[in-house]
C-alpha cells in the first residue's frame, strides 16, 4: 500500500538499507492481496517468495516502516495485521512453498492497511515507498554481478548448450529485476554473460 503522501518526505533523501529492521506489505499486483510481514533484508525476503518478484508484486504500491529494532518491527507487523481476521486469505499458488507463511496474507484490507501506515507515519515512524527502496537496494550490490554471474553459469550455458537450466533462470531473474527497476546492468557484467543476456528472447 503506497501511503505515498505520508512517505514523500522520503524520496529525495537517503534511503537506508543495511543494518535496520522494517515491517513490509508487498501487495500482488493483479489485486486487493498482500503480504504483511517483517524483515531485516525485504529484498531478499520478496526474492524469497517469488522469482519474478518485480512483475507479481505491485511495487509502486508497497510499503515499507522502518522499525527501531527487530522487536519493534515485530510489533509493527502485528499492529498492521491485527483485528483482520475476517481479510486473512491462503497465500497465491504462485508463491514457493515454505516462504509465504500461513496467516500472513490478506485480501480486501488495503484501504485499512494504508490507514495504518499512515497512522505510524504520524507517530513518527519513517515510512518507505517500496519500489525504491528495493531499487536502491538492488544498486548497493549491483556491483556484485560480474562475479556472482561468472560463478552461476558454465560456459555451456552461456553458449546456450546446456539449457535451459536452473541456473539460468536464476541470473535472468536478477538481471531482468535490475532491468525492471532502472538499473543498467550492461556495464557491470563480463561480456560472456553480457552477451548471453542481451542474446535472450532477442535483447
């Protein structure tokens, strides 16, 4: 949920994304059906939930509080939740198994979801518009993925003779994130993998 008004102060300062605990709600982009949870690394955790994150969630309108510690972050996620019995809903199948927890989706509470972000917002709490945070988190380690790259794929699936593999999808998941999110990825990759992304689906 955006809460776009209360988290603008936001935007055009730092956005903090090591060491800090946040209590997160990642809305699924084709309707009113969240995740609300808490995480000290929301990239990895909605990575965690599905490959494609960057196209099942609706970025734009997710939400991140950021929390004095774990505890309070806990205590976040409860406060965001509770009383919403009646909205609780079966995680999407699309989500992997064992990451999406039990009853921590919901269905038809975003307008009282973004009341309540708001509400913390005005106790003082910093609020996170979500896709930027998750884009300048993917920056912090963008530089990570000429190696992490080198490491994934053997040279037979960089030539295409071994695919389709695991591992192929897997760096082309994260490649096309960094894409979907602004981020050149051209210049931060070896050539051989460089090559073999921009060969896919006719980049």
């Amino acid at each position: 949920m955006s809460a776009r008004a209360a988290a603008g102060g936001d935007r055009a300062g730092a956005v903090p994304t090591d060491g800090r605990c946040f209590a997160y709600v990642f809305p699924c982009r084709w309707e009113d059906h969240c995740k609300i949870g808490f995480s000290n690394d929301p990239l990895a955790r909605i990575n965690a939930l599905h490959p494609r994150w960057f196209e099942f969630f609706d970025l734009e309108r997710g939400t991140l509080v950021e929390a004095e510690s774990t505890r309070d972050a806990r205590d976040l996620e409860l406060e965001l939740r509770g009383g919403l019995g009646e909205h609780n809903a079966p995680a999407p199948l699309a989500i992997a198994t064992g990451a999406g927890g039990h009853t921590e989706w919901f269905r038809g509470a975003e307008a009282a979801v973004e009341a309540r972000v708001a509400a913390l917002h005005g106790r003082g709490y910093r609020v996170h518009p979500l896709e930027g945070w998750l884009r300048a988190a993917l920056l912090d380690r963008a530089d990570r993925l000429h190696e992490w790259t080198l490491a994934q794929l053997s040279v037979d699936e960089l030539e295409n003779r071994a695919g389709p593999t695991f591992a192929q999808r897997r760096v082309r998941d994260a490649l096309d994130a960094c894409v979907a999110l602004h981020i050149p990825v051209e210049a931060r990759l070896p050539p051989a993998v460089r090559d073999w992304f921009f060969r896919v689906d006719g980049r």
